[in-house]
C-alpha cells in the first residue's frame, strides 16, 4: 500500500517536461524550478501533515491519504489540463501523499520486524522502485494526453490503496506499528 503513490510519482517525472514544456509552452528554466517545488511543496505538506497527526493512532491516518491520494486524482482528471499551474496543485497533492506516506509505513513495517530491519528495508525500496518504474511504463502509454493519464494513474493508485485496505481490514491483520501514534514511535527511537 505504502508503494502505491510511488507510480503515479514516477510517471510524473518520465513525462512532466513533455506536460509544462510540450502542452503549456513553459521554459526549460521554468520548467526546472517547477519541478523543484513541486517537491518542496510535497515535503513542506508532509511535516505539515506530520505535525497535525503526530498524536492521531496511525490506522486513522490511512483514510486521510485515501482522500487526498483520490482528490489529487479526480481534481487532475477534471481540470488539471486548464493550465500549469492548476496542474501544479492538483498533482503536488499526490507528490505530498507519496512523500508522507513511505516514511509513515516504512514505521509501522518496521516496527513488526525486530531484527529484520535490513531484509524489511530492502524488500519495501524494491516494491517501491519496481511500482515507480511501473509507473514510468504506463505514463507512455498512448493517453489523450500525459495529463489524463497522470490522473488516470493517480485515480488506479487510490483505487488499489482502498481495496487493499479493505482486504487487510476484513481480514483482522495486524501490524504492530499500525495502533500507535507517531509521537509514541519517535519516543521509542
């Protein structure tokens, strides 16, 4: 699940030079610096997030990145195509939920894996690069354009997310990080 965001994230950077330059005839420069705030905007909304969830038990948290993850693609799909900067804020919303998400359930994985702290780490950077470069394959699809793909691969993420949250939920898994807050598991390190 914690993967998930990673394709769209990755389709983004295969193909937003062909979006901001191609479809809305933005400058290589101007271009570049977009780019670099997207992913300013992505961490700065993270520690934000981090900061207004730092006390809120973690299972609670994962339907605040469903809602955000699927606004990200719905407002994409709808207006995203309209101007740069309109797709800006559509998609740093997904950017933010990828960035918030890998270090939120890279802590709950690892605190169920004492002692296998290196094979857990491993195995979730493959699933992470293997879904990006996924992600990279899909954004050159033949889509109407890359902005209607982009969203349609933002809307297949949440979609999956929520269906294997649904799974792990009826199934009654448990993961040992997932009832603690994030305070509690900064304390513990």
């Amino acid at each position: 699940m914690i993967c998930l965001f990673n394709l769209p994230f990755m389709a983004y950077l295969s193909v937003s030079s062909y979006i901001y330059e191609g479809m809305f005839g933005v400058e290589p420069v101007a271009y570049s610096l977009i780019l670099a705030t997207t992913l300013m905007v992505g961490t700065v909304v993270m520690m934000l997030i981090n900061r207004l969830t730092g006390n809120i038990v973690k299972r609670r948290i994962i339907g605040l990145y469903l809602v955000l993850g699927g606004f990200s693609g719905i407002a994409t799909l709808l207006v995203g195509d309209t101007a740069w900067y309109v797709f800006f804020v559509c998609f740093s919303v997904c950017v933010a939920v990828n960035i918030t998400i890998r270090p939120w359930g890279m802590g709950i994985l690892m605190a169920g894996h004492d002692g296998d702290s290196g094979a857990v780490s491993s195995l979730i950077n493959f699933m992470f690069f293997l879904i990006g470069c996924i992600g990279m394959v899909l954004s050159t699809l033949p889509w109407k354009d890359y902005v209607f793909g982009l969203a349609v691969l933002i809307c297949i993420s949440s979609v999956l997310y929520a269906l294997l949250w649904t799974v792990f939920k009826t199934g009654r898994m448990e993961l040992k990080g997932l009832d603690g807050t994030s305070s509690e598991v900064s304390e513990r390190r």
